[in-house]
C-alpha cells in the first residue's frame, strides 16, 4: 500500500469518524485541531482504523499515537 | 425491538445515529444510568437505539464506580434527575479485584449480592421505577482448566454464583429486571466480549463491537417495562410450520417429525410452544383450504402444535394483510404487538408494505435457523405480569417460597396478609378466550359442574347479555398466578344461577374462593336477584367441592342423580366473608 493510498483511506476514516465530509488530515494534524477528537471519539477512531486496514493495535501503541502522522506510521509498518 | 435483522447493530452506524437525531423526538424518557465501567460510548448507541423504537431517551451519567454513592445519598443527581427508568451496570473486572483481597471467599458472593440488593432497596426507597440490573459476565480465566468446575473458591465459581443469587432475589422484587450481560456474552464468546486493551484505555466495558448488543437489551427490557412488546404471532403454515405445501403433499408428504427437515419444524414448533405457554398468543394465517390446514392439527402425528394452540385461524385465499387486519380485530391487539412469520419474502413484504406497524422479520432459508434468527432479535422481551398461562417453573419456584415463608406467622390471616394478593375479576374479553377455554377443559377437581365448554362457546357466552361469565387472574408478591379462575353466572327471573365455577388448585387456601363468592352475591344484589342457585354435579375427581355451597350458607336441596344437587342462598342473607385479597387499583396507589 502506497503512502498516499493509507493517507487517503485514512483520510476517509476521519471524516467518517467525526461526521465531516470535507475534513483534511495531515501528518502533523492531532486533537487540538479537531473539535470532537476527545478520548471518547479517539476511541472509536482506533476501533475503525482498525477495521479499515484490518489491524490491531497495542495498549501502548493506542496510547503513544500523537498525531496523524502516528498513525499513519504505525498503519504503513502493520498493514500488508 | 430490531426489526428485521442484527445488522442494525453496527456501532459506527449507530454513533452516527445519534448524531443525528431530532431533539424532542418521540415519547420522552428519563433515564438513570449507574455503572462501575464508562458509559461514554454506551450512551450516544443508547439513545439511537431508543430513537429507534420511538423514544425520546434523556440519560443520565453518573461518575465512573459511583453505583451506591448514588443510590444511598438521598441528596444525589441520581434523585434530583427524577428518573423514570434506572440502569445498573457491572462488570466483572471491578470483583475480581475485590474478590482476591477478599478475607471471606467463601461469603463472598452473598456479600456481593446483599450489596447489589441493598443499592435496589435503597433506590425503590425512594423512587418506584423499574430498576435494570446487568448481570456479571462470567471471566474466561481457569487456574484449575477443566478441573475448576469442581472446586470450591474459585473466581468463576463466585461469579456463578452471584448471578444466580441476584436472578432469586430479583423475583422477590417486582420492579427488579434482570439484564443478563453474561448470556449475551456466551452467545457472542466471552473472548470477543471481554477487550482488555479498551478497559486499559477506558474502562469499557466490552468490545464496541458488542456495545450494541448490550444496549439493545437494555431497551429491549425498557420497553417490555413500558408495556410494549409481542403479544401475538401470526404464523404462515407451508414450508414455515412445516415442509412442504399441504395441498400438494399431503398428509403423508409434508416434512415434519425427527427426519431430514423435519425435525427442524419441529424444534421451530417447540419453540412456538414455548410462547405459548408464556401466554403468546399464536394465530395462523395461511393460504391454504381451511379443511386441509386444519387436518395437519389435528392429525399429523408429529405435530407440536395443536387447534387448541391457535387462538384465531385464517386459511383461506384472499391477501394475508386483510387477514392479518381480521385477525387483529378479533384479539383486539394493537399492530405494533403482533409478528408475522413466513417464509416467503414475497408475503413477508407484501404484509410490510400494506400493514405498516406489524413487526415481519427476515427468516432465513434453513428452516434449521428459524429458532435462531428469532431469538437474535429477542423478539419476545417480557415483563412478566401479563402472562395468561403460568410460568409454572418460577410457579413451583415461589410456592416453595410462600411455604417457607408460612412457617414465620403465627396464624393464617397475618400471613395471608404478607402475600399481598391481588386478585383482578373480569368479564370473559377476546385476549383471555384461549386461556378461559383451556382452564375449563383441564380443571377436575375444584369444578363444581364440570360444564366442558369450548372456546367458541365461551365466545358465545362472553357475548349474551344474560349471562355474566368472569374470569379472575391472581398474582402476589411473591409471582403471577395468571387467570386461574372462570365463572359464569346465567339470569333466570329472579334467581341467578351459578352455571360454572371453577378453580386451579394452586390458588386454594388463600381466599379467592371467598373473595369469588362475595363478588357473586354483590352481583346479585346489584341487579335485583333474590336468590343464588348452585350445583354440584359429582364425577370422579370432584369429590373435594362437595360441601362448597354448604360453607357459604347455602341450602342443601334435593338430589337429582346426574344433574346433582342444587343450593340456594337467599342474598339478603349472605354475610360477606373476611378476605385479604386487594383489587389491582388499590394497589397502585
């Protein structure tokens, strides 16, 4: 999976996620710059995240991701 | 209640649900939700699920572990909220660590459970709603494997036993329901329940894979509290009570019994069976020659379900949306309490389109996954009280209870008064035909006339204006009796004629008999009569209500071989009997 390949479809996990369709995400992009990204919506990003690349992410790797560009790291070395 | 299937269940789909909800939507609900887990991610999947069934829900968070700081501070928000409906919910992480540090293990789960019944009694103290009590889901861990199941003192072995102890208690306490989390957890599997990573992280209290199906229980039993839930199934008969089309069959053809098939019809039959016994109301409605239909009842050896099952049956050749709409008319329910089963998609959307408000849920092609795809959408949520015909295993149950209880009073009458029973008397109405009819044709021994008439007759009956045919249903604190007596009075000139009477003997001994008796004579004060006239026609088994009228003061007449022996009472003469028996309105008080 290419790098823009995970940043798009993780891109559509956002905005479905926070219900906004024109949401754009980018590697430095973390809580603060979303209005409903609490602890509770972080929770239910993780559990679509891991539905859509179909993986599964640690307690500590869940609790290490700082901004996208975590994400997209730790999805880039899981996803095949 | 889902409607068609389990997909509605999808948390993402359901958060986006609540997103998106109207404010001020549907009959408003206010509930009070106490848990020792979060409720966070429950809550939003809560209120669309409610939405769903045309509830309004407002919610309202206690703080994390705060379950009896709440209930036993008359001060709290759970009071000052004014709930109508309160939800506990508790998981088994918190008691496990409680049970390790625990001194006492082996009074430990009683501990626990006095607890838990201590919060319930502290919150009925000052509110009377319905109180929603999770169970604990069992935890998977076995330090023993195999061999645990027969050791004393362990985690699992007192988390069993808490469950079963709240589920006793809880029938002492009318107002107590039971969500029981564990079998939704052994439906799913305890390891996709249980997600350890999200209690580290949030201290849910499973995978939000299953929230959904937890809070769908919680409003499956909300509603059945509220009153709403099935009353009646409406079942097609070809391919769906059995194999094959009867018309084209034949007796002989139709796949039912322990072969291939049949045995799935069957099961799906006992299934059926078990409703109704619950007191489920089951009708037919089939395309078929009523004729040819009704032979398979009465006939077919291997079948489960028999005419005396069916409260109303329609097989005929018009559309099943007219006769679903007469047969609604007939048992005077309400659309939105009836499901309509038939394996026919075709017919299953043709009823959708024309007939709204009745619930018609997918049934898969295996007629093996019948029971299945029923049960997963929990169609048949109660609240207990309203059943016909008796739960008779929780009847056995508590009639061990009252005899326990018995034994602590000193005399009959205190203790008939604890029972607090309340006894409802009621003209013979459309809903109770089926359950009237049955009485009558199982009673033998407290039987006065031993008159075997059937439902249509009692129909007749319930429509003649010189007659007054009643039924009477009991329940006490201890349970539901259900409709346990049928009388029926019959004008003539001046006297009123006691024409059936009739009891189950599970009720004897507590006053109803009396309590019957005195509704007659008022009946026949009211309305002019100057006397009562019973019989006593003897046969083998009624031997036990020989005396009956003579107890009431009755006369003795003469003797008339089969027609047996008449009684008169004059009713200015009849001195009420002292029974602690209260009518169902003073008890809602």
């Amino acid at each position: 999976m290419t790098h823009e390949e995970v940043h798009k479809r993780l891109t559509a996990v956002f905005r479905d996620v926070f219900d906004d369709p024109s949401l754009g995400i980018s590697d430095s992009t973390t809580a603060d710059d979303i209005d409903d990204w609490d602890s509770v919506n972080h929770i239910t990003l993780i559990a679509a995240v891991e539905t859509e690349f179909r993986i599964s992410l640690s307690t500590r790797e869940v609790k290490n991701l700082g901004n996208v560009g975590d994400f997209m790291k730790l999805i880039e070395s899981k996803a095949r | 209640m889902l409607k068609q299937n389990r997909a509605e269940l999808n948390y993402q789909e359901l958060v986006r649900k609540a997103r998106r909800l109207q404010p001020g939507v549907g009959q408003k609900l206010k509930i009070a939700l106490l848990a020792d887990v979060s409720t966070q991610h429950l809550v939003p999947i809560l209120r669309a699920l409610f939405a769903s069934n045309g509830v309004d829900a407002h919610i309202y968070e206690a703080g994390f572990d705060t379950v009896q700081l709440e209930a036993f501070n008359p001060a709290s928000g759970l009071y000052a909220f004014e709930p109508q409906l309160v939800v506990i919910l508790q998981s088994v992480t918190k008691l496990r660590g409680l049970y390790y540090e625990s001194d006492d293990r082996a009074g430990f789960s009683r501990s626990k459970a006095d607890g838990i019944e201590s919060v319930w009694q502290a919150i009925q103290s000052r509110l009377s709603v319905p109180i929603i009590q999770s169970t604990f889901v069992i935890p998977y861990e076995r330090a023993h494997g195999h061999f645990g199941a027969k050791v004393a003192g362990t985690l699992p072995g007192a988390i069993s036993e808490i469950n079963r102890d709240l589920c006793e208690r809880a029938q002492r306490h009318a107002s107590v329901f039971i969500c029981d989390i564990d079998y939704l957890a052994a439906w799913a599997g305890r390891r996709n329940f249980f997600d350890e990573r999200l209690w580290a992280l949030a201290k849910s209290l499973c995978s939000l894979e299953l929230l959904p199906e937890v809070a769908q229980s919680i409003v499956d039993i909300a509603m059945a509290s509220l009153g709403r839930g099935i009353k009646c199934v409406v079942l097609d008969l070809d391919n769906t009570l059995w194999g094959g089309v009867i018309g084209d069959d034949g007796l002989d053809g139709i796949g039912l019994g322990d072969l291939d098939e049949g045995g799935a019809f069957r099961f799906f039959q006992l299934f059926l069976r078990s409703l109704w016994e619950r007191g489920i109301l089951l009708a037919v409605c089939s395309k078929n020659t009523e004729s040819t239909a009704r032979r398979v009842f009465q006939e077919h050896p291997s079948m489960i379900l028999r005419e005396q099952h069916i409260a109303m049956f329609v097989a005929n050749w018009e559309d099943k949306a007219s006769n679903i709409r007469r047969i609604r008319e007939k048992l005077n329910i309400g659309f939105d309490s009836m499901v309509f089963l038939d394996d026919n998609p075709f017919e299953r959307n043709l009823v959708r389109q024309l007939v709204p408000e009745i619930l018609v849920p997918d049934l898969p092609e295996d007629p093996g996954l019948y029971v299945r795809a029923i049960c997963e959408l929990n169609l048949f949520e109660s609240a207990g009280a309203s059943a016909l015909d008796s739960q008779r295993t929780a009847l056995y149950q508590t009639a061990q209870k009252r005899e326990s209880e018995k034994q602590h009073f000193a005399d009959l009458a205190s203790y008939l008064k604890s029972l607090a029973t309340v006894a409802e008397l009621r003209r013979f109405d459309a809903a109770s035909l089926g359950r009237i009819a049955q009485l009558i044709q199982r009673s033998n021994q407290f039987n006065l006339t031993t008159r075997r008439y059937s439902q249509s007759q009692c129909e007749v009956l319930m429509n003649d204006a010189s007659t007054y045919p009643f039924s009477i249903t009991v329940r006490d604190r201890f349970g539901d009796f259900g409709l346990i007596a049928v009388i029926v009075l019959k004008h003539s000139g001046d006297t009123l004629e006691v024409d059936t009477f009739l009891m189950s003997c599970r009720v004897l001994q507590r006053g109803v008999e009396q309590y019957a008796m005195n509704h007659i004579v008022e009946y026949a004060r009211a309305n002019n009569f100057k006397s009562v006239v019973g019989r006593y026609i003897p046969t083998a088994k009624n031997s036990m209500v020989r005396e009956f009228f003579g107890q009431f003061g009755f006369e003795r007449g003469a003797e008339a071989g089969e027609a047996g022996t008449e009684w008169r009472l004059e009713v200015s003469r009849y001195i009420p009997r002292e029974v602690f028996i209260n009518q169902p309105e003073e008890i809602a008080q």
